[in-house]
C-alpha cells in the first residue's frame, strides 16, 4: 500500500468511533430500555416525577452555580491584579498559582478535609459550605487562567482611547475591559460548571452525605443499575450539549485553557 | 484599587491555595494522627510510605498506568492530528467534533459509558485491565490531538514539498521535516497525558480491577476507611509529590530560561547587535 499522510488518522478515526461514539450511543439505547431490552419511557419519567431525583437535580445545581459564582469572585481580581501587576514575575507567579493542580485532587481534598476538621469541630455540621469550599479549592486554577490570558492580551491602547475621551477607570472597565474578557469568563465557568455537578467524591470526603448528579450515577453503577444510571448519564449529556450551545463559539478555547490550565 | 489591598488580596488567594498542602507537609514529619496535635518529629510516615506493599503496589501501579496511557495516547493522537490535517474538510470537522466530546463531557459519564459499552454490552473483563486503558488513552488521546494540531498549523507547507522534490519518500519527508516541526506539541501532550491520567478517579473507578488501585481510588477509599497509619503515611505521600512537583517546575524554569537567553544571543548575533 502507498503511504499516504491521511492514512494516519484512520486508527484514531476508528479509536474515537469505538470508545467516544459507541458509548454514547450505548447510553441513549439503555436509557430507554429496561433489563428484557424492550423500550420504555420509565427511567425517563421516573427521573422526572421521583422528587428524590429531582431534588438530586437541584442541589447539584444550586451547588454549580454557587461554586462557579465564589471561584468567579475570587479568580476575576486575581487574574486582573496579576495582569496589571507591573511586576516582571508574572509568569513564575502563575506557575505558583497552577502547581498546586499538578497533586492528585483527592490528596488535595484530603489536605483540606484535616484543615478543616481542626477548625470546625465537625464537618457535618457546614455540608453545603464545605462543598462549595473544596470544590473552590479544587476548581479555581481553572478559572484564574483563562481569564489571566483574555486579560493580559488585553489592547492596552483602548484604555488609552477610553481615558483619552474621558471615561472614568470604572466606566471604562465596565465598557472595555469587561466584555473584551468575556471569552476567559466563559471559558473558566465551562470549566467549574460541569465539575461540580459531577464530582461527587469532593463530597463524599468532605463528609456531605446529600447527593449530587455525579453521585447518582455512581450509586446506579454499585447497585449494577445500567439503564436508570444510563438515564443520569443522559440528562448530564443534555446539559453539557446545551450548555456549549448556550455559550457558543466562545468556548472554541476551552479545551486549550484546560490544556494551559495544566501545563 | 489601593495596591495593599491588592496585594492582601493576592497573597490570600495563594496562602488559600497553600496552606492545606503546607500543613500536611509539616504533619507529614510528626507522629501525629491528626492536625493540631503537638509538633513531635518523625519520620515513620514516610517509612510505612515506601515500605508498605499495598502502598508501594498502588503508587508504581498509578505510574506505570500513566506511562502506558499516555505514550498510546500519543501515538494515536498525534497520527490522528496528522492524518485529520491532511485529510478533506469534512472528514477533519467530524474528527474534531468526536475529539471534543470527551474533553467537554463529565468524567462520570464518560467512565460510566465506557463501562457499559466494554464490560456489559461486550463482556470485556475488568481483570484484563483492556478497560482501564481504553479509558485512560479516551480520556488524553484529545488534549494529544488538540496540542499538536495547532503546530501543524503553524508549519511552512513548502519544507514539506521541497524535501519531496529533492527526493525524499512520502515516510522520510514525515519524519524527518514534519514531526521535528511539530515536536514541541507531542511532547507538551504527552506531559498532559501523564497528568490527565494520574489525576484520574472516576475513569478509573468504573473501568478498574477490583483488586488494583490508583492513588485517587485509593486514597478515598482511605479516607473512609480511617486506618490511622494509612491515613497520615498519605500525608507524606502529597507530600512527596509536592516536592517532586517543585522540582520539576524549577527544572522547566531553568531550561527555558536558558533557552529564552540562547535564543536572544542567536538574535543578537544575526542582527550584528
């Protein structure tokens, strides 16, 4: 056979329609069939009229949206101080700000788990903050970057333009600064967002026995529960599809940030 | 914004950042089982660390997983990148389309499904470990892809033609003109891989053997567990990484720090400065 440049993409072809494909077609056949392989709506409907489950669906909200507003707060300044910053060590100061990403996130939870425990009694008693606490812990390097890289390609010249013409400092962070860094915001909200409905083992360590989506899948998974667990796994599906909708071509640099994010 | 409190700000957001990792490393040197008790020195964490099977077992296990994974996920991506440059428009976008999917999509469910798929559609066993990996190179192959297709943009085309033109086989010129160019993007996704891959839990969790672990599962299993020595021998453990963490930040700091300076002296010496 002749060799050809285009031939070398088969087998990741192949790769990507056997292992990211299937599977997803896997999910939607059971979803909506029971263990006889016949159709039924039940997991469908069972999902939305069960309020345990609804509930589930509620506090994994209430718990994403609480998360991605505090690492926004905590990651906007940041990144805005570190990029104004006329120091020279920027980039040393992000590497201090990424490394903690590189240790394995349950060691990190442990570590923050013992602080806590030390300085609250008892971790039962603050579930709700103490989730949104780890997951911040854990999450917020994933926001401070893509925002740090909106901001610091920043034109600086229009702030120039915009003081020239007499907009005040924070009319013209309000008109030019904060749009033009909209891309870095979405891009870091993508990357909390979906975590943190999902990424149940934060709360398990952190002793929150409520569940969230993430954990409903898992005990679907111990229970050998494949259609109902097919089901979750459908609806995160359809969260995660309408959210890129959602936010568009804006997230085109998500997966590059979440690649910065880690190297 | 006053710039002290801008800088209390900043050195909150790091000390928030720090301290738990920080903590844990002082601890990690006592004989103590829980934070706050009384500084007394110690190294037996660190002995019962590397001396303890299960513990060592699970580390070298994690390691070679990560080495494994990601040198497939590499290969596969980075052909794949290729293949899908050269390749026509449509079938590129579907490429990229299906690339995306796992690098958006919750690990929950990608490991979820891809357990359905292997183990219970198709009976694979988990004891093969053929899940896990499939799983682990699912999870990287796409950061490979979507670090070397953007080098391959960057590339002159005409290098390419010229080495054809003085006679280089199709193979040779792909070698030899094409990867040395795109190099810098296979190696920066292979180190993606590798921590991708180490940081894992819920791929692992639902495509694993019983009977293996990674350090994620198990260390929250750990935690559950509570077996005291266990529980403070993993504090010696972040601590090590952590250390090996810094290490490898300064190294990379210095080389491109003298990369940056050759690069510099190159200039000057072009541009007779």
């Amino acid at each position: 056979m002749k060799f050809s440049r285009k031939a070398l993409g088969i087998p990741y072809y192949i790769f990507l329609l056997v292992f990211v494909a299937a599977p997803l077609a896997v999910i939607i056949v059971y979803a909506f069939t029971n263990g006889q392989g016949h159709f039924t709506a039940v997991n469908f409907i069972g999902f939305f009229t069960d309020p345990n489950t609804l509930g589930t669906l509620c506090y994994s909200l209430a718990i994403a949206i609480v998360t991605t507003v505090v690492c926004l707060l905590i990651a906007y300044p940041t990144a805005y101080i570190l990029a104004n910053s006329n120091i020279k060590a920027k980039a040393v100061i992000l590497m201090i700000i990424i490394m903690p990403m590189w240790i394995n996130f349950s060691l990190r939870v442990t570590a923050l788990k013992e602080v806590l425990s030390v300085l609250e009694g008892n971790l039962a008693f603050y579930p709700f903050f103490n989730t949104v606490l780890g997951m911040t812990y854990d999450f917020l390097p994933f926001m401070i970057l893509p925002i740090y890289n909106t901001l610091s390609k920043l034109d600086g010249s229009l702030l120039e333009a915009a003081a020239d013409l007499g907009a005040g400092k924070a009319s013209s962070f309000i008109k030019i600064t904060l749009p033009l860094s909209l891309p870095g915001i979405v891009s870091g909200v993508t990357m909390v967002f979906l975590p943190s409905m999902t990424n149940y083992v934060i709360l398990d360590m952190l002793y929150n026995s409520t569940y969230i989506m993430g954990s409903l899948i898992g005990s679907y998974f111990s229970a050998n529960n494949w259609h109902a667990g097919s089901m979750i796994a459908l609806i995160l599906l359809l969260i995660i599809g309408l959210f890129s909708l959602f936010t568009g071509s804006l997230t085109d640099d998500a997966a590059e940030s979440k690649g910065g994010a880690l190297l | 914004m006053n710039t002290w409190i801008k800088r209390i700000f900043f050195i909150l957001v790091i000390a928030f950042l720090y301290v738990p990792i920080l903590v844990l490393a002082v601890y990690s040197f006592t004989d103590a089982s829980n934070i706050g008790e009384a500084l007394r020195f110690s190294g037996h964490n660190y002995v019962t660390l590397f001396t303890t099977e299960d513990l060592t077992g699970m580390i070298i296990g994690t390691v070679i997983l990560a080495l494994v994974s990601a040198a497939i996920a590499t290969i596969l991506g980075t052909a794949g990148a290729i293949g899908a440059f050269y390749s026509r428009r449509r079938i590129a976008a579907s490429m990229d389309a299906m690339n995306r999917i796992p690098v958006v999509n919750a690990d929950v469910v990608t490991g979820f499904s891809l357990c359905i798929l292997l183990v219970v559609v198709f009976g694979a066993s988990k004891d093969s470990f053929f899940p896990l990996v499939a799983g682990h190179v699912t999870l990287c192959a796409p950061f490979v892809y979507l670090s070397v297709l953007p080098k391959l943009k960057q590339m002159d085309p005409s290098i390419y033609e010229a080495a054809l033109d003085l006679g280089a086989t199709p193979a040779a010129a792909l070698f030899r003109i094409v990867i040395p160019q795109i190099v810098s993007g296979i190696v920066s996704g292979f180190a993606l891989a590798i921590t991708l891959s180490l940081d894992d839990y819920f791929i692992a969790t639902y495509t694993k053997p019983a009977t293996f672990d990674t350090i994620s599962t198990y260390v929250v299993n750990a935690t559950k567990g509570a077996q005291t020595n266990i529980k403070t021998a993993l504090w010696a453990l972040s601590t090590v990484i952590f250390a090996i963490v810094v290490i490898i930040v300064i190294a990379a700091n210095i080389r491109s720090a003298r990369q940056a300076r050759t690069f510099s002296d190159t200039y000057r010496e072009r541009a007779g400065i």
